[in-house]
C-alpha cells in the first residue's frame, strides 16, 4: 500500500480543524514531504484574519512527521497511533507570518527513531524554492499510547 494514495486522515489522528496538512507527497522510509494551505478558517489567524504567525511552521512539521509515522505503521499492518511533539531546536524562521493561501511545501527526515518511541527529524518548511523555516523536531511514539493520555481501561 502506497500512503501517498490515502487521504491524510488515514496517516494521521489530527481531524477537524486540527488536521493541517492537506496530502502527502512523499513518503519513504527516512523521509516525507507533506503540503498544505494556510486556510482562512485556521484556529491560529492574525492580522485581522489575513495570516498566521510563522511558529505554527513547528506544528505543521510534527503533523508531517505524523503523517510518516502513519505511514509506517500501516505498511506493518498496524494501526496508526497518536505521537508527541516534545520540542524543537534552533527553529529558524524567515517569515514573520504566514498569509492566508500560502501553500507549504513540508519536508521532514528522520535522523534518529530509537527503540523507545524517541526520535529526532531535521524539518524545513517551504514556499515554492523558499525555505521559510528550519528546525530539529523531537517527538515521542510510545507504544501504548492510551497510557500517557490517561485513557487506559482499567
């Protein structure tokens, strides 16, 4: 199964106007290049409703890195389960703001998944040939998700 055939909602458990990635373009083992549009519906909009600040690049990354780990787990026959951003480092971003219609190009590459759900993806956010922002991105897959959102069955 290729998951670039499959609709977002199928990689990921963003839905509603959490989901912010529209398609993924790209997705192998190491690497996945999302894209999205910065809607005018978006929760985060300033500037009298015309963008939104440049920091949410950190969030459209994570949900790019979602979208690889959906990917992963569905070409293992599993189901796709909830991560966690646990932070970024050094994020660098050219633009103040990301105006409304902007289409975002999102690349990210896996530089380190440990055993233990920790990984590390260096992540780049881009307006055509524009990179607009960098960062490293560490997440957190644990293996029972359930467990840290404290919706375990007793």
């Amino acid at each position: 199964m290729d998951p670039r055939e499959l609709a977002v909602e199928s990689l990921v458990p963003h839905r509603g106007g959490m989901l912010w990635i529209d398609r993924v373009l790209h997705v192998d083992a190491e690497n996945v290049v999302a894209e999205a549009t910065v809607r005018d519906d978006h929760l985060l909009l300033e500037d009298g409703g015309e963008a939104v600040p440049a920091w949410v690049g950190i969030e459209y990354m994570a949900q790019a890195i979602a979208a690889w780990a959906g990917g992963r787990a569905l070409a293992r026959d599993e189901a796709v389960k909830p991560g966690f951003l646990l932070g970024t480092r050094r994020y660098d971003a050219g633009w103040d703001r990301l105006p409304v219609g902007t289409v975002l190009r999102i690349e990210a590459r896996c530089e380190l998944m440990g055993d233990n759900g920790l990984g590390l993806f260096a992540c780049r956010l881009l307006v055509g040939d524009a990179v607009v922002a960098t960062a490293s991105v560490s997440v957190f897959e644990p293996p029972d998700p359930d467990a840290y959102l404290g919706t375990a069955s007793a």
